[in-house]
C-alpha cells in the first residue's frame, strides 16, 4: 500500500533577476544557468520530499518578478500554503521591495490573517562577494515584520537551497498541525476543516 503525500504549494515572489527560477531549478533539477531568461506569467515544479518523517510533494510555482506582468502572476498566488519572499544580496532595492511583495502577496492570495501565515525569506547570490545587504539587516527586518524565519542561498553553488525549501515545508506543517488539514494525494481526499485549499489552475 502506498504511504501518503501531501500537496503543498509555495510560490517564489521578488523583483526580476534575483533568481527564483534559479532556485527552483537548482532545488528541483540541481542545475544552474548562468543566462537564464526572465520568466514571464508563471512555471510549476513539484519535488517529492521527506520531512521529519512525513512524505509531502512540494508544488514550487516561480513567478515573473518583473513589474511588466503583475497581472499575468498575481492570479496565481491563492491557495499558497508559503509564500518565499526572495531579494538578492547584492541588490539593495530588492531587499527594500520586500514589504510590497509581502503586501502583493497578502492581498492577492486574499490571506485573512498575515501574521499567522507561513513566510520565509531568502537572501540570494550568496556566492557574489560585493553584497548590499548584510545579514543584520536582513533579520532585522524578518523580525520587525512576523518573525520570518531568513536563509542565505546560492542557487548557483546550492548554499542552504533545500534547507531553506525544507523550512517552507516545517512551516507550513507547524501551521497546518495547529490548525488541522489537508490533501491526500494518494485518495484526492480533501479535509474540509483546511482553511487554504491548494488551487490547481493553470493559464
Ligand atoms: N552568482 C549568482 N547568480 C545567480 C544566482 N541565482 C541566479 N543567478 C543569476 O541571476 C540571473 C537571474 O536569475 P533568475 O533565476 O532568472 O531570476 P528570477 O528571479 O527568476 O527573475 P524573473 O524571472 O525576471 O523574475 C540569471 O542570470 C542567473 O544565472 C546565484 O545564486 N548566484
Ligand atoms: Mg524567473
């Protein structure tokens, strides 16, 4: 008999050029292009993982950061069971445009209680050594804004990128075991009780 799975989504928001795709693939392919092209609307992957003893199938949506194709991106985000709010280390202005993707995504996936919803942030291009953005200020703000927990990747040399993955999913389990849940997908059962039904559209 098949062991269950659970289907979480979490969804990659930042400015364009931090490397959301870049982390996807690196988590999920474990490859890295150093001329990616921008990503326009939206792309999914699912990776298979365990975490503390629980098998889960992590649905990674990677969205289009640039300002062009807002809209193409943002009917995407319901449903996100975490939300990765990315910048990169060496680009100051996209540390300083975390609050307006916090609120993009809080408005747009029409979450009631931002407080208690599961974010995690990631400093990227770790391996770059001219960073604009130290660690310092970057807690700082994780802790001034909900107490997200923060990681320090590079997609490119895969510092701390499936840590960081596997701490979405701790988070989401956190907040699922408090607030009772969720799809099997195995039997495509579905607990009413869930509070965030994962979507599976697609354009
Ligand atoms: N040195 C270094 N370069 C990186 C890293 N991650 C991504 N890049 C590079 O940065 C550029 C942009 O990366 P993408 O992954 O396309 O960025 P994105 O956030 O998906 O951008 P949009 O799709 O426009 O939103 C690419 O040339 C990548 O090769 C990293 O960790 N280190
Ligand atoms: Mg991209």
């Amino acid at each position: 008999m098949m062991s269950k799975s659970t289907l979480l989504k979490v969804i990659l928001l930042g400015d364009g050029g931090v490397g959301k795709s870049s982390l996807m693939n690196r988590y999920v392919t474990n490859k890295f292009d150093s001329h990616l092209f921008h990503t326009i609307g939206v792309e999914f992957l699912n990776k298979e993982l365990e975490v503390d003893g629980r098998r889960v199938t992590l649905q990674i949506w990677d969205t289009a950061g640039q300002e062009r194709f807002r809209s193409l991106r943002t009917p995407f985000y319901r449903g996100s069971d975490c939300c990765l709010l990315t910048f990169s280390l060496d680009d100051g202005q996209s540390f300083q445009n975390l609050a307006n993707w916090k609120k993009e995504f809080t408005y747009y996936a029409d979450i009631k209680d931002p407080d208690s919803f599961p974010f995690v942030v990631l400093g990227n291009k770790l391996d770059i050594p001219e960073r604009q953005v130290s660690g310092e200020d970057a807690r700082k703000w994780c802790r001034e804004n909900g107490g997200h927990p923060y990681f320090e990747t590079s997609a490119k040399d895969a510092t701390n990128v499936a840590s960081a993955f596997e701490e979405a999913v701790r988070r989401i389990q956190a907040t699922d075991d408090r607030d009772g849940h969720l799809i099997n997908t195995d039997t495509n059962t579905v607990d009413l009780q869930r509070k965030s039904q994962p979507q599976h559209s697609c354009c």
